[in-house]
C-alpha cells in the first residue's frame, strides 16, 4: 500500500485529488497544508481517519518537510500561491511558497529517494493570439508572464534541474484552467456565481474575449493519477480537456442558467499583463498514457458547479464579503 503525501490537500484541486485516491485506490494519505485563506478544512472532513490524516505546516519549512517526506512513497506537491490577481497585489508569498517551497520539497526527495509528481500551470508558456490554430504542447517554450506563472515556471525549472543533475525521480503535469466544487470565491467562476446568486452581477475584466481551457477538476485527478501510475519519470504532461471558451460566454452561461438577462453584467479594469489565450493540446497524456477526460460536457459540468454553490452557501459565504472588498479596491 503506497504512503502519499499530498501538499496543498487542503485546497481546491488537491482536496478532489484526495478524495479521489480514497476512492480509486488503496494508498495511505497525508495532506501537508499549511492552511492559508485558500485551505478548506471542510473539503477533508467524512475522510477515513485511518487513510487520511492531515499536518498543518509550511512546505519551505525544511524542518516539517524533510521527515514528513522520508516517511513517504510518494509526494504529489500541489502547494502553492495560485491566484494571478494576488500576485499582482503582493508577490512575495508567491516567490516564497512556489519556489522554495518547491526547492524544500526537492531537497526532501532527494535527500530520501522519494518519487515526486510536481503539479503545474499551462500559464508558465505564456499566451496564445486568438486566431492562432497553435495549442500548447510540451515544446512550447516557456514565457510566463505574471508573477504567479512566473513562479510555477521557475519551479517546473528546478525540479527539471534536479531531475538532470541529481537523478531525483520526478515527473511534471501542467494543466488548463480547473472549475467545480470547493473553488475558493476569488477565482472567475464561483466569483460570477456566487455574485448573481446574491443579486449582483458578474465582474468581467476588459472586454472578455480572453479565452481559457477548461477542465472539471476531477479530470486533472484522474490525468495526475495516471501520471503516477504510468508517467515516465523525467517526462512532462500536458493536461487539458478541450475546453476553450471566452470569458464572455462563460458569463452569459451563467446568466441564462440563472434566467438573467445575458447582458446582466459589468465590465471592469482589465487585468494588468492580462494573458490572452490558453489552449492545451494533451495528445502525448492520451496516446502515451491512455487518459481520457469524462467531463466532455462543459454546460452540463457548469449546471452541476452552480448547484453545488447553491448548496453550499455555508461553506463560501465567509469568504465572499472580504474577497469582494479587495476586488473593489482596485477596481475590480
Ligand atoms: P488553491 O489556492 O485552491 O489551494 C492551494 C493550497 O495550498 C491551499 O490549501 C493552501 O493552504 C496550500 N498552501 C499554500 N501555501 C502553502 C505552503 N507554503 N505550505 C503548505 N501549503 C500551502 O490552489 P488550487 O487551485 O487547488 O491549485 C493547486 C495546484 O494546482 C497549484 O500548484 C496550482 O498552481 C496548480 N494548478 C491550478 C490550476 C487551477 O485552475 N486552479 C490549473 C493548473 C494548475
Ligand atoms: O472577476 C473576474 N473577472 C474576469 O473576467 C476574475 C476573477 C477573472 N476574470 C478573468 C481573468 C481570466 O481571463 O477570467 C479568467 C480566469 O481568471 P482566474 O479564475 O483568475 O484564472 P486564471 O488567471 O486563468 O488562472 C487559473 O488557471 C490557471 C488559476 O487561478 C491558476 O492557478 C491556474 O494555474
């Protein structure tokens, strides 16, 4: 029975991750998280305590994290600062969890001979022009343009260094644009939601043909799942559904499933360095590895995120108020 610890368990994407190795295997997990505004303990709870268990800590604290891995088979290191617009307001803790948190995480593995599985961004490549028939592949070169993608790039970078130079056994996943349940109110989706179910309208950046590929978050499990079980080790994996759609389409979905006027929305300050296009082509994850998504329908996928915020009004009202009143600040 594998021992996996999972970083970042506690947040959006690495909490479904858990949920999704209890159900679809027999490993013992441990979430290392360090509980930021980002963390919802509520995602852990009705776990089996006797294959989960939670340790509240820092993964640039090299004092929690080196034992913590040693006792480990596994680390899958989904910890970060993820928000693009926080990285804009105050980049530091982007800086310090991303990269060395990411270099604590692979001194660790080094040091113990543990396999990593380090989870990624398509943002590290940079945008694509609208027109453009090109998708991102695992050549495209790397040209991150926020202070939040640039520190997903520079951690890609040194797990590829200690990959090359220290023989550390590691594969890299970077993925398309997540939604469904449990994605904290500050990111577009549940913003949007969560603003019409309180009446309010939806908050477009600029004129909202930016275009983003979206995948259901139980899709990227299953695709770092597979990478676990089959990826090569030293290799790169793209991860993404085919899910491009402008912002603007996202939020008249939302609107008309709300039986809201489509154009029932604001626009607001574009996004300082606002990347236009991502678009992932995963042909090297499905031909090599065999993964699928099974979301394909991505209105269908969206009706079901909309009902689980209607349901679970207890869980994101707390952090809407305050989410809100720093968007205002700057004029967001
Ligand atoms: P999130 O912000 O919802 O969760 C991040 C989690 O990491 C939180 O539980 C937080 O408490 C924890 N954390 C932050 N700093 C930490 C530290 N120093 N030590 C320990 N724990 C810490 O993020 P998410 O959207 O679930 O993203 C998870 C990972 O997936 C990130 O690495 C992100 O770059 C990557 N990713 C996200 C998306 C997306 O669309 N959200 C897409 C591709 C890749
Ligand atoms: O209120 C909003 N209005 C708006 O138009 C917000 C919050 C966002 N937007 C736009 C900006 C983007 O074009 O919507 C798009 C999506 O924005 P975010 O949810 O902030 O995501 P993005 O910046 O694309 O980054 C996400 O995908 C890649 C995750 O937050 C990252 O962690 C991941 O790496």
């Amino acid at each position: 029975m594998d021992r996996i610890l999972v970083t970042g368990g506690a947040g959006f994407i690495g909490s479904n991750f858990v949920h999704h190795l209890v159900v679809r295997t027999d490993a013992r997990v441990t979430v290392l998280d360090k509980m930021t505004y980002a963390a919802s303990p509520a995602a852990l709870e009705e776990l089996p305590a006797d294959r989960v268990r939670l340790v509240v800590g820092d993964v640039a604290d090299a004092a929690v994290v080196e034992p913590l891995v040693a006792d480990h088979d596994i680390v899958v290191h989904f910890a970060a600062e993820s928000h693009n617009d926080n990285s804009l307001n105050d980049p530091a803790p982007f800086v310090q969890t991303n990269l060395v948190g990411t270099f604590t995480i692979l001194e660790a593995v080094r040091k113990a001979g543990v396999r990593l599985h380090h989870v990624s961004t398509d943002e590290v490549y940079g945008d694509l022009e609208l027109d453009d028939p090109a998708r991102f592949t695992e050549a495209t070169p790397y040209q991150p343009s926020s202070p939040y993608s640039a520190s997903k790039a520079g951690s890609d970078h040194l797990v590829r260094a200690w990959v090359r130079s220290f023989g550390v056994q590691a594969t890299i996943s970077n993925c398309s644009n997540n939604y469904g349940p449990w994605q904290h109110v500050e990111k577009f989706i549940p913003r949007q939601i969560t603003n019409v179910i309180d009446g309010g309208r939806p908050k477009l950046y600029g004129a909202g043909l930016n275009v983003r590929d979206w995948i259901h978050t139980e899709d990227h499990s299953s695709a770092v799942r597979t990478v676990l079980e089959r990826g090569r080790i030293g290799e790169t994996y793209l991860i993404g559904a085919d899910g491009e759609r402008n912002n603007l389409d996202v939020v008249r979905m939302i609107l008309r499933h709300f039986g809201r006027p489509e154009d029932d929305f604001d626009h607001v300050t574009d996004r300082a360095g606002h990347d236009l296009r991502y678009a992932i082509d995963s042909t090297k994850l499905r031909t090599e590895l065999g993964w699928q998504p099974m979301y394909d329908d991505f209105e269908a996928g969206l009706a079901a995120t909309i009902a689980w915020y209607q349901q679970h009004e207890d869980w994101w009202r707390p952090a809407k108020e305050q989410t809100e009143a720093k968007y205002a600040a700057v004029g967001k």
